[in-house]
C-alpha cells in the first residue's frame, strides 16, 4: 500500500500479514492436520442457525470462512468479507472466483478498529483463527471489541473459531512442544518468513483458556458466552451473543 492512511499500514502485524499470503493456506492445513476447514464450516453453520440477513467474515484472511458462509447460506443472504491486508483480499476472491461464489461476497478493506458499518448492521460476524491476533499483547483489543459489539445487532452473536489451551496438563505439554518447534520451524521452512511464524508459534502457547477468553467477551458487553472444544481443547469455538 501506498497509501499511509489505508487501514492497517501502522499496525504492529500488518507487514506479516502482507507478507505470508502465498503459502498460508498449505501452512494452515499442515499445522491441523486438515481439520481447520472442518472447524470452519462447522463456524459458519453456527453464524447462519438463526438465517441472517446480514453476516460478516471479520479478518478474512484468505476467505475460507467467508466461502464457507456463501455455500451454506439462503439466497440473498448477504455476506461481507474485511481484511486489512490486501494481498490476502485479492487470494480471497480470486478463492471465491474459481469456486463460483464471487458474486456471492462483497470485499471490503477496512480495519478492525474503525468498521465501515452503521450500528447493529450485521446479525452475526465470524472470525477464524485471526481473533488471536485482536487479542494477543494488543493495546487495542478493547478498541477493537467495542466496534464489533457496535455492528452487530442486539441478540446477534459472534462466533470465534481460534486456538486454545487443552485443559489437560499432558496434552498442554503436547500441544506447546508442537506449536513451539513444529509450528515455528515448519512454518519459517515453507514461507521463509520467520518473524511471522515466531509470532504464531509464541502467540498460540500463550493465549487464552477458553474460560478467559469467555471473560473478555463478557466484560466486552456480551451476554452470554458457550464454548466448544475442539481436538482434546487445543483450538475452541465461543459463541458470544450481543
């Protein structure tokens, strides 16, 4: 970007963000097994139980979720997908494109601290292994928590699909010895990109319980929070209602 007034250009993860996009995909499914993309629609389902009129894939990435919302959702359902990175935008609908589903999605390049939408715009928002990076050592998750609230309609909910800490203490040790050496050195051998997968790498050991982060959600101004484990609790679903 030229530009240094676009969204995202003095953000501390913007360079990596803009940086990864090639190989993110095949990182992704190395790192689970395959299993994110079940995870996701498994996500997208939950976003749609309600048949909204209105939802959107925040921090889309490179669009599996928001693809995922597209497939499965009525017809004339609308489905928006935000990014500040644009690299991971033009993957998005070029994605979307050969799976026949662009017309389907409206793209929009916008940053989470400042969402393009009036008040109470959507009637439920998804995010998918981005929610770490709002959260994680970000002086401005509060900011960002505050505009998600905002956009989303009351009774509406948001649904997180992000890694976890297994409450087994074993399975903990498992889970950060993979995420600390694999993750880390997998990442960096296929990318080339280290401060990027040092950043995943450190960032996943260190996040939140699943119970913690229900408690950021509440004290965010949800009411009511569910959580779902995933893969013996190292990655979870929490379902935040407005």
């Amino acid at each position: 970007m030229a530009d240094a007034k676009q969204p995202g250009q003095k953000r501390p993860l913007h360079s990596i963000f803009t940086a990864v996009p090639g190989r993110y995909d095949l990182v992704n499914r190395v790192f689970t097994w395959g299993m994110d993309e079940r995870w996701r629609r498994r996500t997208a389902l939950i976003c749609l139980k309600s048949d909204p009129k209105r939802v959107m894939d925040l921090c889309c990435g490179t669009g599996d979720l928001a693809i995922w919302l597209a497939r499965l959702a009525k017809q004339g359902t609308e489905v928006v997908c935000l990014d500040y990175s644009l690299p991971m935008l033009a993957l998005a609908r070029d994605k979307a494109e050969k799976a026949g589903l662009n017309s389907a999605l409206s793209f929009i390049h916008g940053d989470v601290n400042d969402l393009p939408f009036p008040d109470g715009y959507f009637d439920s928002i998804g995010i998918s292994f981005a929610f770490r990076n709002l959260t994680y050592k970000n002086p401005r998750t509060g900011r960002y928590l505050i505009e998600v609230v905002r956009v989303l309609k009351t009774g509406g909910e948001f649904v997180i699909v992000e890694s976890s800490q297994p409450p087994n203490a074993v399975v903990r040790a498992f889970a950060h010895a993979y995420e600390r050496w694999f993750v880390f050195y997998a990442g960096y051998w296929i990318t080339g990109n280290r401060p990027a997968y040092k950043y995943l790498s450190e960032s996943a050991r260190r996040f939140y319980t699943a119970e913690e982060l229900a408690d950021l959600l509440k004290a965010a101004g949800f009411s009511k929070v569910t959580v779902k484990r995933l893969f013996f609790g190292a990655a979870a679903i929490h379902v935040a209602q407005k």
